[in-house]
C-alpha cells in the first residue's frame, strides 16, 4: 500500500533535536507516570495532564500567530480526534492504568518498545509486504516480550510483573502503534503545532470523561509534593515539549527513524526506575529487555534500508 510521501522534508538538524527529546524525555516520563499514580488516579491525572499542556500550547501559538492560526475542517478536527483517542486516551491512558496495577516503570517502558513490531504487522494486515528480516524481528521481539511477562512471574512478589497490568501496557502499546501508523492516513491540519493541541484537548477531555465513569475521584490536596512535580513535568516536557516533538515527527521524518525512540526510551526508564524507585532489574528483564531492543533495532534498520531503495521508497 503506498503512502503519499512527506511534502517539506525538514532540515537534519531540527529532526534530529526533536529526536533528541523525545529519546531523553520520554524515557523519564514512565518514572514520572509512576510517581502521579501511586497517589492521583490515573486516567483523571492524565486528562488533566493532556488537557493542560493542549490549552497551553494554544495560548501560546495564539499568542505569537493570533487566533487565526487554530482554524481548522471539521475533517482536521475529526482526524485530530481519532489520534486524541488513539494516542493519549488509548496508548498513555492505558499506560498510567497498568502502572497503577503495578506494572514497574522499566517494563512497561519495555513492553511499550513493542509499538514499532506492532507497526509492522499493520503494515503486513493493510496490505504490504515488510521484509523478512522485518518478520523474523517481530517474531523475536514478541518471544522477548512473552519471556519478560511470563518468566518474570516466577520470582518473589517484589520482582513479579503483574499479568494483567502487563496485558494493559500492551493493549496500549498497540494503540499508540495503530496511531502512528494510520496519521499519515487521516485529514489534519498541516500545521503540526495545531494537530497537537486539537489531538491533547480532545483526548484530555474523553480521559477526564472515562475517569468519572470509571469512578475516580481526585483529591489534590492529598497529594505530596512528588506527585505535583512529576505531574508538572509530565505536562511541561512529556506533553507540551516531548509529545509536541513526536507529532512534528510524525509529519516530517519517516516512521522507521521515529520509532528509533523505541529502544532508547527503555534504558533510560529501567535505569531511571532503578535509581530512584528502587525497582529491581532481574534476569528476565534484562534478557526479555535485550531481546526486545534487538529486535526493534533489526526491525527499523530494515526498514530504513528498504526506505532509502527508489523503488521501495515510502513512509514506513
């Protein structure tokens, strides 16, 4: 299935700053997530979280460009909507809901690694035909991915992953995967500033919705000081700067080089949840997690490779 190639191929530079940030900051936002649900419940706390940062965002592109510049379709809208939902409902959401259940914050950084494999099968499902080093990594990385839940049932309580939180983590890694391949498929606003504010307003909205159904009740004057820091920092650099950086991405550099974030967001989470948290790093975290990051590096670097042929040339 072909896509239409990217329209303005930004400059290195700026890619590879925006890659930058996403590597480092997102790293450290499942330690931040893990911090806010200890305390806050999880989809409220991420509602307001996306809600803020999205209207914040706008204040300022406001504030520079006027209110002209928020002007978009009711087709951009929709397709702003369905990322909303895929993206920060569906993928972070779920994320903040398994890490609520228990899910340590390096291994669901690491099962969230998972998304570009999953990218791959969706790519395989819509029609085209990945290569077959692409296949052998997606078998792999799931290998990696079943050793990590399973075998890491088997140690004491302390160091058990959690079934259930860990079958979340995955359900959103998919949906944060279907996101970002089908973006490149929806009507959005060309502006990728305006995309995210539309995409972070109605996705903080549908996680407040969902958090009242669900029940949750938030108490921020229970909170401590922790938590209120590392909801802060989830809305200034995981949304507002980070998730700011990965839209722009999407929309200006092929997927196989976005999703590189993929293997390096994992080793700052582990090492992050290790130093601070205490979370212990046992052995099936370290194969399952090795494995995985090799598989998803084979997976990208094929891909690349297949992106830089004429005749294969495509956004992957």
């Amino acid at each position: 299935m072909t896509v239409a190639p990217i329209r303005n191929p930004a400059p290195a530079g700026l890619v590879a700053a925006a890659l930058l940030v996403v590597y480092v900051v997102w790293g450290s936002t499942y330690l931040g997530i893990r911090v806010v649900v200890d305390e806050a419940p999880p989809l409220t706390a991420m509602g307001s979280r996306y809600l803020l940062a999205g209207v914040l965002v706008g204040l300022v592109l406001v504030g520079r460009s006027g209110w002209r510049r928020l002007r978009i379709t009711r087709r951009q809208l929709v397709g702003c909507s369905i990322l909303g939902l895929l993206l920060p409902v569906l993928g972070n959401g779920l994320v903040s809901v398994g890490e609520a259940q228990g899910a340590p914050s390096g291994v669901t950084a690491l099962l969230v690694a998972v998304a570009p494999l999953m990218i791959t099968i969706f790519r395989f499902a819509s029609g085209d035909r990945p290569h077959r080093l692409s296949v052998l990594g997606v078998v792999l990385g799931l290998g990696g991915l079943g050793y990590l839940v399973l075998a890491g049932r088997t140690g004491s309580a302390d160091e058990q992953v959690p079934l259930a939180a860990a079958l979340i983590v995955f359900l959103a890694s998919t949906c944060w995967a279907f996101g970002s391949w089908v973006q490149p498929r929806l009507t959005l606003p060309d502006d990728a500033f305006v995309m995210t504010v539309y995409e972070m307003v109605s996705g903080g909205l549908v996680l407040l919705v969902a958090g009242f159904l669900r029940g949750e009740r938030a108490s921020p004057g229970e909170y401590s000081m922790h938590a209120w820091l590392a909801w802060g920092y989830l809305v200034v650099f995981g949304a507002m700067i980070a998730f700011s950086a990965y839209v722009w991405l999407l929309g200006n550099a092929p997927i196989s080089l976005v999703a590189t974030y993929a293997y390096v967001n994992p080793v700052v989470a582990v090492l992050l949840g290790a130093l601070i948290l205490d979370e212990p790093v046992t052995g099936p975290v370290v194969v399952g997690g090795v494995v995985i990051v090799i598989a998803v590096a084979l997976v990208i670097s094929v891909e690349r490779s297949r992106r830089a042929s004429p005749r294969t040339a495509r956004n992957v």
